[in-house]
C-alpha cells in the first residue's frame, strides 16, 4: 500500500471535519444552538447525523474483521444493531423527545424527581460513554499504525484532539453537520471499493468458499503471532516456526502439529505452505461456531448462550447509549423523532450489508490476519492483496478516510454527551465554559486507558458497552416511560444491580479474571441475566415502595405520551440552559 494516498486521504477527512466543523461554529449564535441546535434539526439531517456517530470503529472495521475470525455467527452484529433502533422507535424515541430530556440524567431527574437517582445515572452515562469511547480511539490507532507505521497511540491522539475542539468550539450545531457529511462519507467508502473487490473475485480463480469452510492459505505465507494464543488443528500440520510452541523452542525448524490445542507464544513466526488451512484461533470460552443448535452439554452450549446474550445487549442497549439519547433532543417534536427513526433505520441497514462483504474476502485473500491479532485491518488490506497497483492505493486511500471518519464521528457524539452530563453534574457551573473544559476530560480519560490497556477487538468492546446500557437505562426507559408506579428507589436499585453487575462484568472480562469455561462465558455475556436483573429490581422495590411514587407523575406521562399540541410540548429540564438564552 502506498502510504503517501492514505495520508492524503486520511488529511483530507480531518481538514475537511474541521472545516464543516467551524461552519457550525458561525452559524451557532445561542446556549440553545450549542446545546441542542435550536430542536430545529428536520428528521433527514438528523437521521444521517445519528446514523454517522452510530456507525462506529465497530461497524467500519470490526464487524468485517469479526467475520473473518468467526464467520456466520458474528452476522448477529448488524443484525442487533439495526433492531436496537426498531424498539427504539417504538417504545422510546417520541415519548423521550417530548420529556424535554437533554440527557439521560434529566429524564431520571425529571421521571423520579429525585437528584440522587439523576447522579446514579450520571455515572452510568459517563461510563458507558468512556467504554464506548475507547475502541474508538484504539480502532483509529491501528489504522494510523498500518497506513504510516507510526506508533499505536498516535491514531488515537489526533481524534482526540480533533474531536475535542470540534466539539468545544461549535457543540452540537457544529458535530449535527460533521456527522452527516461523515455518514455519507463511511457508506461510499465501503461501497465503491467493495464493487472493485467483488469484480476482481469474480474475475480471479480463488476458491468459492463459504463461511462455514475452514479458510486456506492461497500462497506460502509467514505469520508472526503478536500474542500468545490457542491454536486448534483438526489434521497433522506441517509448518516452519520459530519461537515456543507448547512451550518449546523452534529456530527455523520444520514442525509437525499433532491434531488437537496448540499454545502458540506471543512472537513466534510461523510459515505455512500453499494450500495449508488456516488454524482456528480458539478464544477462552468460545466454542465451534454453531450458535444456531440447541442447547448442549459443553462449550457449543455456550456459543449458542454467548449469543443471546450478543442479541439482548444489542437490541436493548441502543435506547441507553448517551450519544444517541442526546439527539432526540434536537427534534422539532415528537413525530419528527419518530420519522427520523425510521430514516436510520434504513441508512444503517444500508450500510451494514457491506462489512460481511470484507469479511468474506478477507477469509480468502488475507487468512493470516486472523492469528496475527489483527483482523480489524481486513477492510484496509484488501485493495492492496486483492487489486494492487494505483487502483488499489486509491480504493485503500478511500477505505482509509472513511475509517478515520467513522472513528471521528462516533467520537464527536460520545464527547458531546459525556460532557453535557459532566457539565451538569460534576463542574461547578453549566455555562459554556465549563462545558469546554468537560469535553477535554471526556475525550483524555478514555484516551489515557486505551494508551494504558492492551487492545480488544473493537466490535467486541462496543458489544460490552451495549451490555451496561441494555442492564441499566433501559429498564429505567422502559418502566419510567411505560409504568406509572415506578419510584426513586426502584430506579436506584435496578440501576444498581442490573448496571452495576454488568459493568463489574465486563471489567472483570476485560482483565482476563474470569477462568475458562461457563464462569468466564457469564461475565463475557452478561446481558442473558443481567438485564432480567434490572428489570425485576426496579419492579420489585417500587412495589415496595408505593409511598416513593413522585407526585408529578400523572402530568409527567401525559406529556409522555400525548402529542405536543395537547401536552402543552417539552419544556426545559433541571440543569439545562432554557431555550433561546444567550451565550
């Protein structure tokens, strides 16, 4: 690949990002444009704006790099993510517009009328935003890293700082204009160049294979393993290797693997010959890829449990991610929130039909990414394996723009909404001071762990992050919009024992505590009991509670639930600056 077009591209995107950026700037004259742009944005500019800080590193790179590791099963995915937004339009998205909520934290506020449930909330919403916030951040350092070879952090640095003044000098008018140029700038980089890849399948003579046949090395290939991992080999396998396999070492000598585990350590170089399949890269916990059997005794039970627990996470999460609440705010009304809805609906169903597309071609053309560690780099490698020459430098300079696009603009949202409630809720003052001040601590603290912390791939990690939002706001959502008896208490107790067990969860996955087997699969996927978890405490301690129950509640629904003409409309919440106030 030739680095000088990728740097060009790569340039072209954040020059491009600042520039749209400073357009928001001048045209956002008061708190409220900064804020919530005015609730004037119309249901197909919005749409394309959540749809671009939705369609993160996770759904540029991951999903096809997923795909190449594990196949079908990872097609849950997209699926999951496209239907969060199906409940979403029908349970939340109008009934949250008319709220009046800037943030979650003031719809808590607002639902329960109790500061000490909006401060719980707070902290969910900082977290999640920072869990999501990260793979962002590490996704833009590999991509930096393969295009430039500069160091794995740099990548990360520079969304950082390009978000961070984005965000600080324009707020949300501003990132509102950057994401919708950034959305349709994602979709034509995956899609052009997917055209040219699929052309040249089509015209080569490589193996038709599918999805559930083991992928094969096309040329002699020498692979260096940049972690220790688990290898499965289902035939004896002739290699070149050295380094420590089974704890021995190899200086260039030609090893045969017995059928059965092999642990492979970090740095060890392994040669394959032509048409030697690639090992399967056994992840802890993980079993064969068939999720779609019933349940068994041994690990295909727990594929198919680690499943559902994909598909809870991301059918239920997306209504408590921070950065796609916030965005409801800035409709004009309920009905526009609901008609921008399903506008995302179908851009993100659009666009996830292409990474399983990489997926599959990476299987074929680039097979030893799946046991170097990086398999999300499969979108950036195919034009050159598969293409080459100008051609292919131009499509992976395309390819390239639009990851850092997609790692911008998702981190645009995050930094939004994390300052927003770090502004109310943690700094002394809620004035647009203060609120540049919080986005620099929204954007550094998660930066510094992704500095700190070894990487993971980034669909993997974003999954996590739907795991805390489907076990704490969603039940919060759902019962404060849906169920008249739900009280402080409850809220506290849900948000606790379903948010809270599934954070600690996911921390503990994160530094490897977990053994292998069930208990590691359990807090791996935590949503499968998590979520129950959630829901059954808020509705067990408001029971309990019925004296709790706010005494704004009646009025507050109706608002809910009525169109703006007969509520009266949302007005401002506690904490937000009131609409049309100036700087």
């Amino acid at each position: 690949m030739n680095h000088a077009y990728a740097v060009t591209a790569v340039t072209a995107v954040v020059l491009a990002t600042v520039l749209i950026g400073a357009l928001g700037l001048r045209i956002s004259r008061t708190t409220s444009d900064f804020y919530v742009a005015s609730r004037t944005v119309r249901p197909g500019l919005n749409a394309a704006a959540i749809s671009g800080e939705y369609l993160s590193a996770a759904s540029f790179l991951g999903i096809a790099g997923l795909a190449l590791l594990q196949g079908p099963d990872v097609l849950w995915y997209p699926v999951g993510y496209t239907a969060g937004y199906l409940v979403l339009l029908v349970l939340v998205a109008a009934p949250l517009r008319r709220s009046g909520a800037y943030t979650l934290s003031d719809f808590a506020e607002a639902r329960l009328e109790s500061p000490q449930v909006r401060r719980l909330a707070s902290l969910f919403v900082v977290g999640i935003g920072w869990l999501y916030l990260l793979p962002q951040l590490q996704g833009a350092g590999l991509t930096l890293e393969i295009l430039t070879g500069a160091p794995g952090w740099a990548g990360g640095v520079i969304v950082a700082v390009v978000v961070t003044g984005i965000v600080a000098a324009g707020g949300m008018r501003s990132i509102t204009f950057v994401q919708a140029f950034q959305y349709w700038l994602k979709l034509t980089a995956l899609l052009v160049p997917a055209l040219f890849l699929v052309a040249a399948w089509t015209a080569d003579d490589a193996p038709r294979v599918t999805f559930d046949a083991p992928a094969v090395f096309r040329e002699h290939a020498v692979v260096k393993v940049a972690d220790t991992v688990r290898i499965d080999i289902e035939a004896p396998l002739a290699l070149t290797a050295t380094g420590r396999i089974d704890g021995t070492a190899y200086e260039e000598a030609a090893v045969t693997l017995t059928p059965g585990p092999h642990h492979v350590e970090g740095g060890t170089e392994l040669a394959f010959p032509p048409g030697t399949p690639v090992p399967a890269h056994t992840n802890p916990g993980a079993g064969p890829p068939d999720w779609s059997q019933p349940p068994a005794e041994g690990r295909g039970s727990q594929r198919l449990y680690a499943t559902y627990g994909l598909i809870l996470a991301t059918f239920l999460g997306t209504m408590g991610l921070p950065h796609v609440a916030v965005r409801f705010y800035t409709s004009p009304h309920g009905r526009a929130a609901r008609r921008t809805t399903l506008v995302v609906l179908g851009l993100i169903g659009a666009f996830y039909l292409l990474p399983p597309v990489y997926g599959a071609l990476g299987r074929i053309y680039a097979p030893e990414l799946a046991l170097t560690g990086a398999a999300d780099a499969a979108v950036l490698v195919l034009p050159d394996r598969m293409i080459g020459g100008l051609t292919g430098d131009l499509l992976g300079a395309l390819l390239a723009g639009g990851a850092f696009a997609a790692f911008l603009s998702t981190a645009s949202g995050l930094a939004m909404s994390v300052a927003g409630v770090l502004t109310q809720d943690v700094l002394p003052s809620r004035g647009v001071r203060h609120f540049r001040l919080a986005t620099l601590l929204a954007t550094a603290v998660p930066l510094s762990l992704g500095i700190a912390t070894s990487k993971v791939p980034v669909a993997d990690a974003v999954a996590l992050a739907f795991a805390v939002s489907a076990s704490s706001f969603c039940p919060l959502l759902v019962l404060g919009i849906w169920w008249r008896r739900l009280t402080p208490p409850g809220a506290m107790a849900g948000l606790v024992l379903g948010g809270g067990s599934a954070l600690t969860a996911v921390m503990a996955t994160r530094a490897d505590l977990p053994p292998d087997g069930w208990p590691r699969t359990l807090l791996a996927w935590p949503a499968v009991w998590s979520v129950p978890l959630g829901f059954l405490a808020m509705v067990l301690v408001s029971l309990a509670t019925p004296r709790h129950i706010p005494g704004g509640t009646p009025a507050l629904l109706a608002r809910l639930h009525l169109p703006e003409e007969f509520a009266g409309g949302p007005g401002p919440v506690p904490g937000h600056p009131r609409p049309g106030a100036g700087r």
